[in-house]
C-alpha cells in the first residue's frame, strides 16, 4: 500500500530474499563490540542525568557520607562494645531519614522521633503490664496489642488531617513491633528500649548533621527557583503560540495521531509549559518542606510565608490553563483562514507582547526578591485588549461566511477604517438591510448587492476556490476530494452544511482571541497574589 501523507506503506519481499536483519540501539553495526557501544551509551546517560542537575551528586554523595560515619560504630571495637548490635538501628535510621531537601530530612527525622519516641513508651508499658499478668496470658497480651497497633496506626495515617504524618504513623508500628517482641525474648523490655532509641538517636543527628553541613540543598531555594522558571515558561509559551497561530499558512498540520499525543518536537515552550502544570504535587511539596528548614540564605527571618507559594502556583496554573487551551485551537481541525487570522495581527501581537512582558517581569521580581508597582504595564496592558476587543465587534463582520477569502489569496481583509466613507456606509446599510431579512433571503443576495464593492469580486468566487477545503472539513475523518466527488457531496442539501462548517471556520479566531482575552483578565488575580507574597516576604522596594 502506497498511499499519501498519513498512509503506511507495507513491502512485502520473497520468501527468497528475506532476511532478519537486528542492530543493536544506539551503534550503526549489527557484529562486534555491541556490549562496548550499549555500555558506552548507558554512561552517557548517566553522565547527562547528573550534568542536568548537579545537586543530583551532592545528595548521593552526602548519603553514602552519612552511613558511612554511622557504620564506623560498628567497624570499631570501642563504640560496637558499648552499643552492641543494636547500633545497626543507626544505619536504617540515616537509611530512611535522609532526604534530598534540609527541609525535608528535618520533617523526616521529626516523624521518626516522636514515631520511636511514642512507640518505646508503649512498648515499656505493655511489656510491663505483660510480665505482671504471668508466663501463659504474657504472649497472649502482647500479641493482642500487636494487633491493635497495627490497625489504629493504618487507620489513622489515612485520615486526611494526618496524612503529613503517615511516616510517623509506619515508624510507631515497626518499631513497637520490635521492640516489644525482641524485649519478650531477652526478658528486659526497658533496656532494648533505652539501646535502640540511643541508636536510633545517633543516626538521626548524622543525617541531620550531613545534610545541613556539607552541600545544603534547600526546599525553599528550591521552590523559589521553580516558581520563577514557570513565569518565564508560561510566557515563553504564550509568545510561541501566538506567533505559529499567525504564521502559519494552514498548509501543514500535524497528524492527529501527534496531536492526540501532544508530540510537537517543534514548540519546546509548549513541553515546558506542561511540565509546570505537572510540577503541581512537587512544588507544594517542596512547599511543605521548606516550612521545616531554619533561615538561610535570602530567606533570613522566621515564618517565611512559604504557604504564598503555593497560591501564586495556584493562580499561575489558572492562567497556564488559558494558554494550553489555546494550543489546542492552534492545533485544532478547523482553522480560520490565513489572511483573516493577520488582518487582526497588530492587535493580537500587542496583547501577547504586553502580556509575556508583564509575565516574566513579575517573574524578575520574585526572583530578586523585589517589590515594584506594575500599574502602568496593567493599565497598557488592559488599553491593548480593549482596542482588540473594540476591534473585533467592529469588524465582526469579517467573521461571517460571506467575507471569508479564498486559501490562495494570503493579503489581510481591509477594515472599515481602510475603506471610503462610501463604502463604509454602503457596509453599514446594506449589513443592516440583512439582518432584517429572512435567512432564506440572506442566502440568495449573498453576491448580488449586501457586499462592499472592495469584496464584491472576491465574495463571487469564494464557493469555487473554497471547494477543496469545504469538501476536507465536510467529513469526519476528512476523506479524499475524489471520492467527495464520487459521493455527490456537493448538491444542493450539502450547501447549507457546508457554509456551517466555514463560518465556524472563521469563528475559530473569535474563539483564539477570546480566550486571549480572558488570559489578560487572570493575570489581574496573578498581579495581585505576586504583590500580596511580596508585602509578606518583605521584598525590598524597587530602587531601595
């Protein structure tokens, strides 16, 4: 089969001449020093993965430091003669303690210390309340508070006010369990007790110790620098997208299999972009952690209103939303003509610029830690969008099937301000005179005198140079012209659809422009949320 642009060609050679032919990934030679290329590709890799983020180093680097200064415990006789075996519980506790954020090794070791805290308490107490009942109801005692541990503390790390604490909740239950049943074994309950939580004890100031001393990597650092990548992202996407809405011809569109997807090797913005709407969960994340860690840094006062963070994130995935949607009228399979799409291009191109402008400087302000007044960018901004708005409702006759201009024809529409004042009353009138008519009516006086004489000519010929792309929209999936053809799809009852489906064609710039307007109206909420973190944080005035 050997068909067009979206078609798979199958060749099927001879049973002869058939061969399998398996290369390896990554080399250009099927024989020989295929395990040297494959091993040479995984390092390379590895050393991408590490070059991207090179904090990625520094936490592997400070793990295999904790757990090796806790295990010198045992590797020396002095300290394993005065711990014993119980100082293992300092190698799991640097294990499961140590996380990749201060912030978040601080909540961590904060959940393992009540946790074990809480669990040796109870462990002592039925331990003890076990020795007194007697050798036959002892086992029976501690397996029944075995049980009911494990189910309270799995039931209550599912409930929704306690599910930061779920750590805590998994170290009480692991914990008592040990302690508890090794204690019934050695027959003193209160000295494992004391040893393990000494142990367990060490190993948490380690890890603590480590990830605040060498190579600190914190949340709240973190969480400001994404938070200023998104800005930057948000309006690098908005800018390419409004820019391949204008340029593009709407000759090449990618397959649908791309678009269902989202494959578009080239809009890069726009992969960034998604990456920040699913960067939700980590960056309130790290939003959390960051609440745990001490000043430093920049942020040098006490109760930093982390909490900000997270509603400027809100509002900033709010107005992400807006640009994502109108990627998919870029992306969409019906598309207003080219040379409508640039008749409004001055105008749609203001808005973005001012838009993106004031994005990324609202960006630069949290990112220096600044506090400056953006009325002026607003109030542009807001002159910008009204002037398109103004622009579009008085050249909304552009938008109707009459007007639209054949695909070959790349010039802009004149606007009413481009015509004679002849020619704008004649516009005037007679686009009032059919609006007063039946549709019937409309339909019949289409290219006889409801036309300016500036598109008289070009509305005589629209059905005629329009066919090819009429005849593509028609159907679902969109078929051949031929085979449109062959069904007969251009008789008289097609006629009404198809003019259906080329007004909503032009319609499709109503959409794109609404929705950039309803863009301008949320970054009102995003000015207001950026101010209000900048009064908490205290961010410096702008010239100060």
């Amino acid at each position: 089969m050997n068909g067009k642009k979206g078609s798979v060609e199958i060749n099927i050679p001879s049973a002869g001449t058939t061969k399998i032919k398996v290369q390896q990934p990554g080399s250009g030679k099927s024989s020989g020093g295929d395990g040297d290329f494959s091993i040479k590709a995984w390092v390379w890799k590895v050393w991408e993965f590490a070059r991207e983020d090179s904090n990625r180093v520094k936490f592997s680097f400070k793990v295999g430091l904790a757990v090796l200064l806790v295990s010198l415990l045992i590797l020396f006789r002095a300290p394993y003669e005065i711990f014993g075996t119980n100082i293992i519980w300092s190698i799991l506790t640097v294990a499961v303690m140590f996380e990749y954020t201060v912030g978040a090794t601080f909540n961590r070791g904060f959940n393992r210390a009540l946790g074990s805290l809480l669990a040796g308490i109870l462990a002592i107490a039925v331990a003890q309340f076990a020795l007194s009942t007697g050798r036959v109801a002892e086992p029976i005692i501690i397996g029944s508070s075995i049980f009911l541990i494990g189910a309270v503390t799995s039931f209550m790390k599912l409930w929704p006010s306690l599910v930061p604490y779920e750590y805590g909740f998994r170290v009480i239950l692991f914990t008592y369990c040990l302690i508890i049943v090794s204690g019934y074994r050695m027959g003193n309950p209160i000295r494992t007790s004391m040893d393990r939580l000494y142990s367990i004890a060490i190993g948490g100031f380690v890890a603590v110790l480590v990830n605040v001393l060498v190579f600190p990597i914190w949340a709240g650092e973190q969480l400001h620098k994404e938070l200023v990548n998104s800005f930057n992202s948000l309006a690098d996407s908005l800018e390419e997208c409004v820019n391949k809405y204008l340029e593009d011809d709407g000759l090449d569109h990618p397959d649908f299999t791309k678009t269902l997807m989202d494959e578009f090797p080239d809009e890069p913005a726009y992969k960034k972009c998604k990456n920040t709407l699913n960067s939700s969960a980590k960056l309130e994340s790290l939003s959390i952690s960051a609440k745990w860690e001490p000043p430093h840094g920049r942020f040098r006062h006490f109760f930093y209103p982390w909490s900000e963070y997270v509603k400027v994130v809100a509002v900033l995935h709010y107005c992400t939303y807006e640009v994502m949607a109108l990627h998919g009228v870029l992306h969409s399979e019906i598309q207003a003509p080219y040379n409508l799409r640039v008749t409004f291009q001055s105008e749609i191109q203001e808005v973005t610029s001012q838009a993106a402008e004031l994005v990324r400087n609202l960006g630069k302000d949290i990112g220096n830690m600044k506090r400056s007044v953006k009325t002026c960018l607003l109030k542009r901004l807001h002159s910008s969008t009204e002037r398109l708005q103004g622009s579009i409702d008085m050249h909304s006759y552009l938008l109707t099937t009459a007007y639209c201009d054949p695909p070959e024809n790349s010039k802009p529409f004149p606007k009413l301000f481009e015509l004679s004042n002849d020619q704008q009353a004649d516009a005037e009138s007679e686009s009032n005179h059919d609006l007063e008519k039946d549709s019937d009516l409309t339909t019949q006086k289409t290219f006889s005198g409801t036309l300016p004489p500036a598109f008289a000519a070009q509305a005589e010929s629209y059905h005629e140079t329009m066919r090819k792309q009429s005849r593509r929209l028609h159907s679902w999936p969109s078929r051949e012209v031929d085979a449109f053809e062959d069904d007969g799809g251009l008789g008289v009852d097609s006629l009404p659809r198809m003019r259906a489906l080329e007004s909503t064609a032009a319609l499709s710039l109503a959409t794109f422009t609404s929705l950039l307007i309803e863009f301008v109206a949320r970054l009102d909420h995003l000015a207001e949320v950026v101010d209000e973190l900048s009064k908490l944080a205290k961010f410096k005035h702008e010239g100060l």
